[in-house]
C-alpha cells in the first residue's frame, strides 16, 4: 500500500530544479478543421511511372512496387519492364494498356488511392504549361497513413508568437526589424537571405531561460522548448486528393502550373495535443490563440484581401506546404505596407534571374509582394491553400 501511495504522488507532483511542482503542466487538446487543401511534404515524390492515372474515373492510384514488379516478372515481362523504367516517356497506365493490363488486375498492386478531381485543371491542354510528371507526397507514419508532425504544427505557433511578440514591443525588438530593413538589399542564397537578423530577432524573443549565458543563441535557453507539440492523430488516406499548384493573379487569372501535391481534403480534421510547462514557457494557450489569430488578420489586411482571397474568419490558420512565403515568415505584421519593398528587396536578391523571369520587378508598381497567390482546385472550386480553422476542444 505505502509503495502504490508513493507511485501515485510521484504521478501527481514532479521534482523541478530540486523543487516539488504541482500541476506546472497544462494540456490541451486542439483541432484543426481543414478548410482548403493541406500539403505537409515527406520530401519525396512519386514519379510519373510510379502512379496510375484513370482519367475517367478521376482517380490516382499509387501502386506497391514490389506487387508490380512480382506481378510484371510473373507475365514474363520484367525485361520489358526494365527498359521501360529506363527509357521509356509514357505514363504508366498507358505502358500498362500497351501491354494489355487492365484495371482489374493493377487494382490487386493498389497501395492506396484518391481522387484526382481538379488536379490536372489545365494540364493537359493549356498552351504552355506541360502535364505534371511528379506528385510530391504527404507525409506518412509507418503504417501509410497521413498525419501532420508536431514540428509543422509548432513552427505555425512560433511564427505567430515571434509576429505578435515583435509588434508589440516595437521599442524592444525595433532595432532588429530596422537591421532586417536594411539588410534585406544585401545579395545571398535564399536559404540564408535574413537568417543571421531572423536568427538575431528569434534570441531576442524566446532565448530566455538563461541556462548558457555564454551563447544566449543556445537552444537550451529557448523558451519554446516548454512547448510541446505532439504529432497529430494519424488521418485515413481516404481523406487525401490530389491538388495541382495554381497560381493566381492580381488581375484575378489562374495559372496551373506543372506541379501535383497529394493534399488533405476540405472537412478533414486534424486533432494534436499541446502541452505547456508553465516553469519555462511565459505563454498561456489563449497567449497562441491570440497570436495565430492576430497573425491571420495581418496578412489578410496586408496580403490575400487585394486578390479577393483568403478570409478574416476568426480562428484561421495557415498550414503546411503551397501556401506561400509569406504564410512562413513575419515581414507583413512586422512592416505592415513598408514589407512590399523588403519583400522585393528579398526577391531581387536571392533569386537572381528568376527574378525578372518570374515578373516581380512588378510587384513594386502593382504594391504587393509576391504578386500571385498560391491556389489549387478542388470539386470545381478555386481555393486557397494551406487554410484551417483552430479551436481549443
């Protein structure tokens, strides 16, 4: 009895820095209701001989590769098979349908599959714009089905908290901004364009624990690490679509482009866990929620409000892969209108010739920055992408 005691009080109080702490962690439970096709990338992609594509049924279906190539080698068809992978530009149903497999026997290869829907909205037959080849896929756990990883989900949450945090203590963190103003003229790679003033901003914010007072840029001294965000609860493959990028104009035009996401489907939910531990985290849940929401308000204000996108829809988040540069960084909270030209500033140099190639010397004149919006199609409907809506359950 007195052992079963002890373990109980163990589960109900924990020894912190040598200090009894009761209830120091809180835990919440919290959903996110996808409300336009979310892509959170593995990496990898499926190549277009590694997917079959039934037009007429609207459908993808992303084979086994070992079923095909037992199955192949079964027909006597391996060689065949193996000088198609090397050489061989046909789709691969239409190899299959050359070599008189149908439906019914490739259906017994199928891994999984989903609907195409919209995906290959103007793909196909759009002057200039050339069928999409690959599908970059979703993130999956070891059992093959979809989730969002606890990462994704936080780096959301500290994009939101660094915005808030910078426009409400202009007088504390306005020498960072004035340096990343300034030093957004300065020619870098893209990966490392800013990420010294980032970086900089980042210590300044969340770096205050004081546990290595040599290095405050240690990440033992980030607050955050108080802020533990558990993968989601893994999501059926039966919620997955495939969504082709389109891009959408100022001047209000949609412009597919050769690039297929395997995405969640609109009314999927996503349920993940936080929990806060109040000894080195200064933020309450209703501090994040206050934050992504404010977060969401400026870059409707500031960004998807001139082309007649996005929302101002209380509880909205962006999430995950294709819903452009600005949705990961905090130039429009921060800058407000002054973020078009730092924005351009970014643009012009890290991209070099892509710059006029991709027409952003326009985006001064035409006083936004990027001058397209990151869309998709799905169910005959033009939608941004990467949008939810947060609750607390």
């Amino acid at each position: 009895q007195r052992r079963k005691a002890s373990g109980l009080s163990l589960c109900k109080a924990f020894i912190y820095g040598g200090v009894k702490m009761e209830g120091f962690l809180k835990n919440y439970k919290l959903r996110i209701k996808v409300l336009s096709p979310i892509h959170v990338g593995n990496g990898e992609k499926i190549g277009k001989k590694e997917y079959i594509n039934l037009y007429r049924d609207h459908k993808v279906i992303i084979p086994d590769p070992v079923k095909v190539y037992m199955a192949l080698c079964d027909k006597g068809l391996e060689e065949d098979y193996t000088r198609y992978m090397l050489h061989s530009n046909l789709e691969f149903g239409a190899w299959l349908k050359e070599k008189m497999i149908g439906k019914s026997e490739f259906q017994k290869w199928k891994r999984y599959e989903m609907d195409s829907g919209d995906a290959f909205f103007g793909g196909l037959s759009a002057k200039g714009v050339k069928p999409p080849k690959e599908i970059m896929s979703f993130n999956k756990d070891a059992y093959g089905m979809p989730y969002i990883p606890g990462s994704s989900l936080k780096g959301m949450i500290r994009t939101a908290l660094l915005a808030y945090e910078t426009t409400h203590n202009i007088k504390k963190y306005g020498y960072i901004s004035e340096k990343i103003k300034n030093n957004a003229r300065m020619k870098a790679r893209r990966e490392f364009c800013l990420s010294r003033e980032t970086t900089e901003l980042e210590t300044a914010v969340f770096h205050t624990l004081n546990r290595e007072e040599k290095k405050k840029s240690n990440a033992v001294n980030c607050c955050l690490s108080g802020l533990l965000v558990r993968d989601s609860i893994p999501i059926s493959v039966e919620n997955l679509t495939l969504c082709q990028k389109i891009d959408y104009t100022i001047e209000r035009k949609e412009r597919p482009m050769p690039i297929l996401r395997e995405a969640l489907k609109p009314g999927t939910e996503i349920d993940f866990d936080i929990s806060i531990d109040q000894t080195q985290c200064p933020y309450t849940i209703d501090d994040i929620m206050a934050a992504l929401e404010e977060f969401q308000q400026y870059m409707y204000k500031y960004f998807y409000s001139r082309f007649g996108r996005g929302t101002d829809e209380k509880g909205t988040v962006w999430l995950g892969g294709g819903c452009g540069f600005l949705s990961k960084t905090v130039l429009y909270p921060v800058f407000g209108e002054e973020a078009v030209r730092i924005t351009d500033a970014v643009f012009r140099n890290t991209l070099g010739k892509n710059y006029d190639v991709h027409k952003h010397n326009k985006d001064v004149s035409l006083k936004i920055a990027p001058h397209v919006c990151k869309c998709t199609r799905y169910d005959g409907r033009l939608y941004d992408m990467g949008l939810g809506k947060i609750e607390v359950l």
